[in-house]
C-alpha cells in the first residue's frame, strides 16, 4: 500500500500533499463547494478571480456546452478585493486545504492591490491571471512577454506571497512569455487557461455566448496544455509548472507530469461531477501502486523516442 507520502509534490519551495489543484473559477470561492466535495484531494484549490474593483461580468448566456468541451465568457464577474477580503477571505482558514487567491486587473498596479489584499486574506499563494483583457494595450497581458513580466515583477514587490504566473495557449510563443515572467520573479507558471472559441445554435442562428468569443476548456483541450508543459518544461528545466487543461481522469494527470509538470489542475470536470477530484486522486494512486513509483519521480520523466 502506497503512502501518501508518495503523493506528495512541490512547485519550487511550495510543497504539495497532494498534485491536484481545484483550478481556478471552477471551485468558485471554495467555500460552497469545500461543502460538496472532499478538498483534501488536492494540495491546493484556487479561488475565483478577483480584480481591484467590482467587476459586473458579461450579460448571459456566459457558459455553453460545445462538442466534449466548454465554452465561457463570464468576463470574471467578481466584488472587487475589498469585498471580497471581508466576504470570503475571512472563510479560508477553517478550509482544509491550501487556499490560493488569484489577482486580475487592467493594471500592473491594480494586480498589486488584489494581491496585497489576498495576502491580508490569509491566502497561501496567489495566482496571476495574465489571461485577462489588458484594457490599456486592448490585448492580453499574457500574449506580451514584457506586459506580463512587468505585471509580476509589480506584484512581486508589492507581496511575499509565492505568485503562480497564469498564462495562455493562445500566446504565439509560450516559452517566451514563461521566460519573461520567469526573470520577473514568478515561482512557477501555470499552463495554462482556455483556448478561445466561439459557436453557434443553428436553430436559433445566434452565438452560443452573449460576447460570441469565449474561452474553451475540457477535454478537448488537454493536448493544447500539454504541448505548453512540454515547450516550457524542455526550454527551462527550472521553471515549475502547473499544468492545467482537460484533465477528467488520472491518466491524465500522469500525462502532465510526464510532460514537466509537478501538480496539475482540474477544471471544467467540477461541472459534471464536484467530488472528482477524489476519484482522479484514487486513479492516481492505483497507477503509482501499479507501476512502483511516487509522483515526484514522474516529473519530466517523459522517454525519448
Ligand atoms: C467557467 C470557468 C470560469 C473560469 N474562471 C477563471 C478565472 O476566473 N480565472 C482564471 O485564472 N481561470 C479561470 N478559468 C480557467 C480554468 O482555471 C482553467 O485554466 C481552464 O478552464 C482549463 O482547464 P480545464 O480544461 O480543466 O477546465 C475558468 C474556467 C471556466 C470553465
């Protein structure tokens, strides 16, 4: 019978009990569904995004299903930082995991705010959504290697906290927006977040999402977040990484350490089941058992062809 022991992951210095990560904006606050399901299947769970003010979010339909996956354009609805410090952070300690928090804005400036506040909040690392819109360059600060450096060396100024930098697969080259965010400060990157998408219902001849071009996540992505691991993970051995896209089972998440992750995120698959998280752990564990060996020693270990 394998420990626990064996379970256990580390993304730098940041030590895991297990490699499951409740992805962030699937979990919601954390709160609720610490109430639906077992936290202490994964090593971490991310709260949603929160940015400096209250955001509104986009009009509905924000969440359509589209083939095996998901498409979502909620535009990261949230009460701001201030609010959300009093409503939730005040929560997390009695949660039995590791809670993170995850800053957004429209301003290196406003990502340091959030992330001071979620320090306040007791958070145990904070992720940065570099995936969000960039209203002053009008893009994505995660498509812009010296936008997203800028935004983590600002934060990393601003808090001790550990910062997860969270990029996208849409950027043109993954490596060196890593790179970038590297030099800046990051402890470790998360690869990654939602592929953009659209469809359409031909009955009705309209967009399945209120702002037509949404995010997509599920399954169907999971070769697009494994390409990001193993382009980073070969190009800078050093740099930890989440890996994060399309995982619903164990195998999966034996995928992503054997592309260079070290702890590996679970999304969209909260929609149809809360409690799998539990499930994947134990297929997890029945592969650790199977073929003599821990987590940490799958790591990167990938055989060449
Ligand atoms: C409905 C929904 C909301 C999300 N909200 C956020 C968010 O607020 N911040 C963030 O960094 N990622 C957010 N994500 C992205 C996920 O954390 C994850 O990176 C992405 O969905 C890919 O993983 P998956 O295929 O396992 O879902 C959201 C995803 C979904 C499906």
């Amino acid at each position: 019978m394998k420990t626990r022991s064996d379970l256990a992951s580390r993304l730098g210095g940041y030590e895991l009990t297990t490699p499951l990560v409740a992805a962030c904006g699937t979990v919601g606050s954390v709160v609720d569904f610490a109430a639906v399901a077992d936290l202490t299947a994964y090593g971490a769970a991310v709260a949603k995004s929160v940015s400096g003010t209250p955001w509104k979010g986009r009009q509905p339909p924000r969440l359509a299903a589209a083939g095996e996956g998901m498409l979502n354009g909620i535009g990261i609805q949230n009460p701001g930082i201030d609010a959300w410090a009093e409503e939730i952070g005040t929560q997390l300690a009695a949660l039995p995991t590791d809670i993170w928090g995850s800053a957004v804005g429209h301003t290196a400036t406003e990502f340091a705010k959030v992330a001071v506040g979620l320090d306040g909040a007791g958070v145990k690392a904070v992720e940065i959504n570099l995936s969000c819109p960039n209203l002053e360059g009008g893009g994505m600060f995660a498509l812009d290697p010296v936008a997203a450096a800028d935004v983590v060396a600002t934060v990393k100024s601003a808090t001790e906290l550990p910062i997860g930098a969270k990029l996208s697969p849409n950027a043109q080259d993954i490596v060196e927006v890593a790179s970038a965010v590297d030099e800046a400060g990051a402890d470790w990157v998360v690869l990654g977040n939602t592929v953009w998408g659209a469809g359409f219902d031909i009955e009705t001849r309209r967009p399945l999402l209120s702002g037509i071009v949404g995010g997509y996540s599920g399954r169907p992505i999971k070769p697009i977040a494994l390409r990001c691991v193993w382009e980073v993970s070969q190009a800078l051995p050093k740099l930890p990484i989440l890996g994060v896209g399309g995982v619903g089972a164990g195998e999966d998440v034996i995928e992503f350490l054997l592309a260079g992750a070290s702890a590996v995120g679970v999304g969209t698959a909260h929609f149809a089941n809360p409690r799998i998280g539990t499930r994947i752990l134990k297929q997890v564990e029945r592969y650790l058992r199977g073929h003599k060996t821990s987590v940490s020693a799958l790591v990167g270990a990938a055989e060449p062809w």
